[in-house]
C-alpha cells in the first residue's frame, strides 16, 4: 500500500476510535453492553470524557481503563468493580461514589472530592492520590501500596486492614482514622497526623515515622520492629503490648504514653522524652535509654536488662550516673 494512502487510514481509524466526548457520553449513558462493544473494538483507545456529568450512573463492571475522567461529575455514581487502570481522575468529584471492588491501578486521583467514598476492597496500586480528600472514606481492605498519598487528607475515613506497603503518606492526615490491622510495610509517614487515630495491631515494620504525630493514638499491640520514629510525637498514646523492638526513638516526645507490656528491646531511646509514662512489665532489654528522661515514670516489673541508662534521668528525678 502506497504511503499516502497507509498514512491516511491510519488517520481515519485515530478519528473514529477517539470519536466525540458527546457521541462518547450518549454511548456509555446508553448502556454498559454498547460500550463495552465499542471499546473491543478500539482497544488502544484513550477516550476523552473529561468533565462529563456521570452523577448517579450505574457504571458497575464497565472498562474505563486508560479513560480521562479529569474533572468529572462522579457524585453517587455507581463504579463497583468498574476498570478504572491508569484513568485519569484527578480533579474529579466522586463525592459518596461507590468504588467497591474496583481497580484503579496506576489511576490519577489528584486533589480528587472523594469525601465519604466508598473504596472498600478497592485495588489503588501505585495510584496518585496526591492532595485528595478521601475523608470519611471507606477503604477497608484497600490495596494502596506504592500508592502517592503525600498530603492525602484521610480524616475520619475507614482504613482498617487496608495495605500501604511502601507507599508515601508524607504529611498526609489521618486524625481519627480507624486503621486496626492496617499495614505499613516500609511506608513513608513522615511528619503524618496520627492523632487520635484507631492502630489497633497495625503492621509498620521498617516505615519510616520521622517527626509523625501520634498523639492519643490507639496503637495498641502494634508491630513496629525496625521503625523509624525519630523526634516522633507519641503523647499519651496507647502503645500497650506494642513490638517496638530495634524502633529508633531517639528523641521522640512520649510523655504519659502508655507502653505496658510493650517490647522495647534493643531500640534506640536516647534524649527520649518519657515523663509519666506507663512501662510496666515493658521489656527494655539491651535498650539504650542513654539521655532519656524518665521523671515520674512506672517501671514495675520493667526489664532493664543491659539496658544503657548513662545520663538518664531516673524516676525520681535523679540522673543516671
């Protein structure tokens, strides 16, 4: 075939698997069968139905997949185990849209509305939610590992059992969250708001917590083995029969938290501030405590065992030779 001529059926097939974002909108608000015929049809398509008003479709199990939902209309829309992989979403309201089971790897949810979401279940690896407001969200069970979540404001949403393996949820705000069972594996959370949140037995092996706000936080038989929680703010947290085993806490504010029980072993606890705190029956073997302030702690039945106490200041105000 003459150049010419290839180049300019090439083009004629371009035009007609883009097809208009009107002609777009009619055929998905027709129905799903019409779409998904469309799109195996033109399977490299990338339709364009950006600022599209979807509100209150149902939408369930539809290929939306590489489709640019940028600045859509999604609120109450019905998505549940919709094909949303490497969508793009940001800016997009999909205010109390249900999302259940759906995939949105890879999608872009920049500064996306997802207040009071349903995400449950949903797949978000390596997605971009950077800067959205998810809260009051339900992502229980959501897989947002390697996910971008620098700034991602989570207040009051339900991330129980949700996993976040290395991803980054640098400044991101998570007060009043319920994450009991979530996991952390190698995450960034730095500078995070934990305060007031549920972590009841949440999984932070090797995250990095530097400078985070933990304070009135329920972390109550956490694992946080090799955690890094420098200059982390822990006030009257709940940290009872918490694995903090080899966790850097030099420097951490951790005044009248409560670490009963909790393994401390072998971590770094030096200039640590732990006034009033509760560690009873902690095991702080091996620990170095050197430069910690320990005024007014309870350390019944602690276990100081080769512990490095030089400079501390003991319970009753006196310092450690």
């Amino acid at each position: 075939m003459p150049k010419p001529l290839r180049a300019k059926t090439a083009r004629a097939k371009m035009a007609r698997a883009k097809m208009a974002s009107g002609e777009l909108l009619a055929l998905l608000k027709w129905g799903a069968i019409g779409w998904a015929d469309w799109r195996s049809r033109h399977p490299q398509a990338e339709p364009d139905l950006s600022a599209a008003d979807l509100r209150e479709l149902d939408l369930s199990q539809v290929d939306l997949g590489k489709t640019d939902l940028s600045r859509a209309c999604l609120v109450q829309t019905n998505l549940m185990g919709a094909n949303l992989r490497e969508a793009n979403l940001s800016h997009a309201n999909l205010y109390e849209a249900n999302l259940t089971a759906a995939d949105l790897s890879g999608a872009d949810l920049r500064e996306a509305h997802l207040i009071g979401v349903n995400l449950s279940f949903t797949e978000l690896q390596g997605a971009n939610l950077r800067g959205a407001d998810l809260r009051e969200g339900n992502l229980r069970g959501a897989n947002l590992s390697l996910a971008n979540l620098i700034g991602t404001d989570f207040r009051q949403a339900n991330l129980k059992e949700a996993d976040c393996s290395d991803a980054n949820l640098m400044k991101a705000d998570l007060t009043h969250a319920r994450l009991n069972g979530a996991i952390f594996t190698g995450a960034n959370l730095s500078c995070a708001n934990f305060c007031c949140a549920e972590l009841v037995a949440a999984y932070f092996p090797k995250a990095s917590l530097y400078r985070t706000l933990f304070r009135d936080a329920q972390l109550v038989r956490a694992f946080l083995v090799g955690a890094v929680l420098v200059e982390a703010d822990l006030e009257r947290s709940n940290l009872s029969w918490a694995n903090l085993s080899r966790a850097n806490l030099t420097s951490a504010h951790c005044p009248g938290a409560n670490l009963h029980g909790a393994n401390i072993s072998r971590a770094d606890l030096r200039k640590t501030n732990l006034q009033g705190a509760n560690l009873r029956n902690t095991n702080l073997t091996k620990a170095n405590l050197s430069g910690a302030n320990l005024q007014n702690a309870d350390l019944f039945f602690a276990d100081l065992s080769n512990a490095d106490l030089r400079g501390a200041i003991m319970p009753n105000g006196s310092l450690h030779p």
